[in-house]
C-alpha cells in the first residue's frame, strides 16, 4: 500500500526487474540471476512455458531478495527438451528468458554393443533405405556405400561384420547391374565363405552370414539353412534384425503379412526405432492398407515416416485420414501429418480430416481459416464447419460471408453472443449485397439487439448495431429503462501484464464495482469525469499508478 502511495505521488517509480541465466553443463539447468532495478515492493511469479524446466520456486517478492539479487536455480524433469522459454512476470513487467536446455543435459550413459554398432552403420541404412524408396540408383548407392566404409575408422570387433556389409553391397551390385563382373563377384563370394567358421563364432555376425549365403547362392539348402538357423536364433533373442532376415528367406514370415505387421507394431511399442521397421511396415501397409485399424501407440509416426521418404501409397495415406477422423480427441501430431499430406495432395478426404481435428480442438486460431474456407467452397459435410469458419475469422476486419453460411446461420442458434453480434454487424455492412438475406435476418437481428441491451452489454459490434437499430427499439417506451444500461459503457484495455481486474469508483456513488479483465480487455460503465480506476492482480494487491490502459 505504502509503495503504491508513493507511485501515486510520484515519490517514485514502479520496481522493475532484470534478469540472466547462467547455464549449468554438468547435471541442473542452471541458475537464473535476477536484479532489482530500483527499490520498492512488489510480487511476481516464476513458470516455464514447457513445464520441462522447473524453478525452485513459482513466486517471489521484492522481500526475497538480498542485497538486490535473488538466484533461482532450475532443475530438469524427467524428460530433456531441447529449449524452453522462462518467464518472469510482475504487474508492470513480463521477462521472457529463452533457455538452451542442451548446455545442461547429463552425459550420456555408455551405449551398449548394438547401440555402438547401429551408430556406426547408421550411414549404410540410411543408403539403403534411399535405394529403397527411390530417392538413389543402384549405382549410387554401390558408389556411396563404398566409400562411407572406406572413409570410416572401424573398431576391431566390427572388423567382420563390416565385411560382411562389403559383401552384401557386391550382392546388390552385381544382381542389379548388367555390366558387374561375375569373376570379382564370385571370388568375394568364395573369400567369404572360405571364413564360415570364423563368422559363425561372432554373435554379431552368425545370422547376418547365413542370410547372405541364402542371397549369394540362391539355391534351396543355402535358404533352407539361413531359414533354419536365423529361426532359432530369433526365438533365442526376440532380435529386430534376425526377424527382418527370416523376412526374406523364411516363406511361413514372407506370405504371412498379418503377422508381419503385428510384429513390427510389438517391436516399435518395445522402443524399436530402426529405419528398417518403417520400411518393412509400411512394405506391408501401402499392399494392405486396412492393417492399420487404429492410431493408437503413436502409428501416426509411421505415416509421417512415408511422407518424409515419400513411401505412402495414395490408398493408404486416405486410409489413414479417415482414421484421425474416427479419434475421440485433438491430436496435434495427426494434424501436421494431415496437413503435409494435404500439401502434396488437394484430397478432398485430407481438407475433411484437418476440419475435423481442428474442431475437435477448438483450433479458431486465423491461420486454420483457409481450411474451412476451402472445405465450405467444396460443400463438404462436416458437423460445425460454419461455426468454425465463421469463429476464425479475422473479427477486426468484414469479408462478404458465403451464401451457404448465410442462409444456415438464419435458422442455427449455435453461435456466443459475441459471434452473433460480429456476424449481424458484417451482415449490416454488405446491406445491398446480401439482398434478401439481410431482409430475412432483419426481425432476428433486431430482437437480439433488444436482448443485449436489458442485458447492459457493449462491444464494438454491439456499438453498430445499437446505432443502427436503437431508433426503431426505442418507440416502444418499456425499452428507454434500459437504455443507461449501455450508453455509459466504455471498453477498457490495460496494457500492463498480471492485472486480473478493475475497481471502478465514482466520486458522486462513493462506491466500488469490480469487473473482470479478460485478455487485458473489460468494459466499464462511467457515468461522469470524476471516476478513478484501482487495478488488481490475481493475488488480490491493488495499484493505482504505473499501470498502462
């Protein structure tokens, strides 16, 4: 009370703060320094926007601090982002603190072998699956395989399993190439086999052997034995890899794509991320679309998978919109998936599923207009599509609505008074244009007018309508009682951050009437020019100067 007494009368200026964050690179997220600038008390508060950083505390006072300055030391939670953004807030001041969570993250626990080797080789699948989806040749990949392995320094251990990767590039090579010289190919073939014994001894490599033989030889015992011995290893070990393997020389995994599917969802639920999961599943799914029966334990990503390498049949990617269609809740990651597609294809069933999930959202925000826009022209049937259309609309400006719309809002009671209100005033502005669609909205129009004003309601809409309509309202002599009730009416916008509400006191009334501020808007009756304004924070503290309005 003290400190807004000396606002009051200059005495002095509001407290304001400043504020530096000094990283932490060994285990916490560091610690945020913040600097009284002035002298004074005030209250303020402390979050982070992606609740990933946590401050040891969510509030502070000028009371806090010594000697002017107050540490606040941040910790991670369980999950590490990569950035997350600190505010500091006050009444007179908002501090947003951008934070590099990278500087503080652990180090990283010693990978286990397969991690190591998936690390090492991770360049070659990444050849592989490019030859896969087309984005290579044949040629390419051969060429690039080569040399990565070449260039690359390989420990002792891998030493093998990198031969083993030389050899499967000569297969690929030589099978796919007309030109590829069988004598070379042959000699590496029989180079490799000469060492069976020595591969056989090397848990990384026995299964890889087997299903290069079967590849190389192509002759029944060499595929029968691959399918045999890479089988038993795979019900040992549950591997990724060996399953992959069976894949290609175990006829039982090869025509049961049911089965394959399933076990490639089992190994994504367990933390399987290799890029030949996506490949494999989706090998799968673009033949047979209608194995994708939910979007459950994120299948999206799959989807979004396709899109990235362009592996997505037309049937499945429609397939998949018409599932997020089916989903109960918003979901934002289902939506930028639609929304790629619906850059790459102008589908009819993409533009109907980013709709729906928008409105399972709520999303009203200006940028998602275009899509009901669109979905409106093209008549699709989509329940809410006008409210929403109309709801993201830019409110400060007033485009000629679609007849359609028009004509459905005439007999639909779905919209907030604050919509009706917008749509009545654009519906006066285009008068002439709208024809006898204004004339049919005319009676509506006027008996909602009617209803905001008994109400005491004003806004910028309201405004226009009551000019326009008050003269015609005001010849029945029961409405003049209400007319006080909005000509006093006044917007208010406090531009200062934290204040949650407005006391409005008239000198003649001796009185206090609290209105809320919503979104740093209220509106305030002021029946004379000796008003005073007292702004309040959530915490229930009162200022009268330093706040801007």
């Amino acid at each position: 009370i003290l400190d807004n007494f000396l606002q009051e009368t200059t005495a002095k200026q509001p407290l304001f703060f400043e504020a530096e964050w000094e990283p932490d690179g060994e285990q916490g997220a560091g610690t945020v320094i913040l600097r009284m600038k002035g002298w004074g008390y005030t209250e303020g508060r402390i979050y982070s926007k992606k609740k990933t950083v946590k401050p040891d505390r969510d509030v502070f006072c000028s009371g806090d601090f010594q000697d002017g300055i107050l540490p606040v030391t941040l910790t991670y939670g369980e999950e590490k982002a990569v950035s997350d953004v600190l505010v500091i807030e006050t009444v007179f001041q908002t501090i947003t603190l951008p934070l590099s969570c990278l500087e503080g993250q652990k180090k990283r626990k010693q990978v286990t072998k397969r991690e190591e080797k998936d690390k090492l080789f991770a360049k070659l699948l990444q050849y592989y699956v490019e030859l896969r989806t087309g984005v290579i040749s044949v040629e390419e990949y051969v060429e690039q395989s080569v040399s990565w392995l070449a260039s690359v320094t390989i420990k002792k251990e891998y030493k093998l399993f990198s031969e083993l990767l030389h050899f499967q590039i000569q297969i690929v090579r030589y099978q796919a190439l007309e030109n590829a010289d069988r004598e070379d190919y042959e000699a590496l073939g029989q180079a490799v086999e000469e060492k069976r014994d020595i591969y056989l001894r090397n848990p990384l490599c026995r299964s890889y052997f087997y299903y290069l033989m079967a590849l190389y030889k192509k002759d029944k015992s060499s595929i029968l034995e691959a399918a045999v011995q890479i089988r038993d290893s795979y019900e040992k070990r549950q591997s990724f890899y060996d399953f992959w393997m069976l894949l290609y020389v175990d006829r039982n995994y090869a025509l049961d794509q049911k089965m394959q599917c399933q076990r490639f969802y089992e190994y994504a639920r367990t933390g399987e991320n290799s890029p030949l999961l996506y490949l494999g599943l989706l090998d799968v799914l673009n033949q047979n679309p209608y194995y994708l029966e939910d979007l459950e334990d994120n299948k999206g990503a799959f989807i979004s998978w396709g899109i990235r390498h362009g592996y997505l049949s037309l049937e499945l990617s429609r397939h998949f919109a018409k599932l997020t269609m089916k989903e109960k809740y918003f979901r934002q990651n289902l939506l930028g998936t639609l929304m790629k597609l619906y850059e790459l294809k102008q589908d009819d069933v993409y533009l109907s599923a980013i709709c729906s999930m928008l409105i399972k959202g709520n999303r009203v925000h200006k940028e998602y207009h275009g899509y009901f826009e669109q979905a409106l022209a093209m008549g699709l049937k989509i329940v809410g599509i006008n409210e929403y259309y109309l709801r993201s609309l830019d409110f400060n400006s007033y485009p000629i609505l679609p007849k359609s719309l028009l004509l459905y809002f005439n007999y639909s009671n779905s919209l907030d008074a604050r919509e009706k209100a917008y749509l009545y005033t654009n519906i006066l502005h285009y008068e002439k244009q709208y024809d006898y669609i204004y004339r049919n909205y005319l009676e509506r129009m006027e008996e909602f007018v009617r209803e905001q004003m008994m109400e005491g309601r004003m806004n910028r809409y309201l405004q226009h309508l009551y000019e326009y309509f008050l003269p015609e309202i005001l010849k029945d002599q029961t409405m003049v009682k209400y007319l006080p009730n909005i000509i006093f009416k006044k917007k208010l916008v406090v531009k200062s951050p934290g204040i949650a509400g407005v006391y409005v006191c008239h000198d003649e009334t001796e009185e206090e009437v609290y209105v809320p501020v919503v979104d740093g808007v209220c509106q305030v009756e002021t029946y004379s020019e000796r008003v005073s304004f007292y702004f309040a924070d959530a915490r229930a503290n009162r200022y009268r100067a330093g706040i801007t309005y």
